[in-house]
C-alpha cells in the first residue's frame, strides 16, 4: 500500500493490537460464559433467552476478532510458504 507521497505505508508494533484483540477476546468471552450460567440459572424462559441470545452475540463478536486476529498470521505463513516452495523450484 503506498501513502499520497508515494512511500510504502509500513505499520509498525502491529504485535501489540494483536495482543489487545486477542485480550478483547478472552475478557468478553469469560463475560459470555458468565451470561451463559446466568441463563442455565434462570427460571424464567425469557430471561434465558436475554442471557442466551447475548451471550451468542458475544460469542459470535469473539469470533470475529480471532478470524481479524489469525489473519495476518495466516498471510505471513503462506507468504513464506510461496516463498520457500519458489526457492526450492529455483534451485532444481
């Protein structure tokens, strides 16, 4: 990606939204656990549903944030996989 000068955009200590992402996720996740024994515990259905419905929200929005959070990892591995298999081709 370049900037309006024509520089490469380079973003630097990109580790450390991944390590909040990855924070974000396991915080709201124990908060979805929490809601999901409040609905085991609830008498009436309503209420379960409210426990189990935002509970599910929150699960799902975990879930994004790891696919966001495994997506550069991913990128870098298969980067270095086309890499090393072109290098090997090169070589033979």
């Amino acid at each position: 990606m370049k900037v309006g000068n024509g520089e490469p955009l380079i973003i630097s200590d990109w580790q450390n939204s991944v390590i909040g992402l990855m924070i974000f996720s396991v915080v709201f996740g124990f908060v979805a656990n929490v809601l999901s024994l409040l609905g085991l515990c609830a008498i009436s259905l309503h209420r379960k549903l409210y426990y189990f419905h935002s509970a599910g929200e929150i699960y799902f929005i975990c879930g994004e944030k790891s696919i966001v959070i495994l997506k550069p990892i991913y990128a870098s591995y298969i980067c270095f996989f086309y890499k090393f298999t072109n290098l090997l081709v090169w070589r033979s």
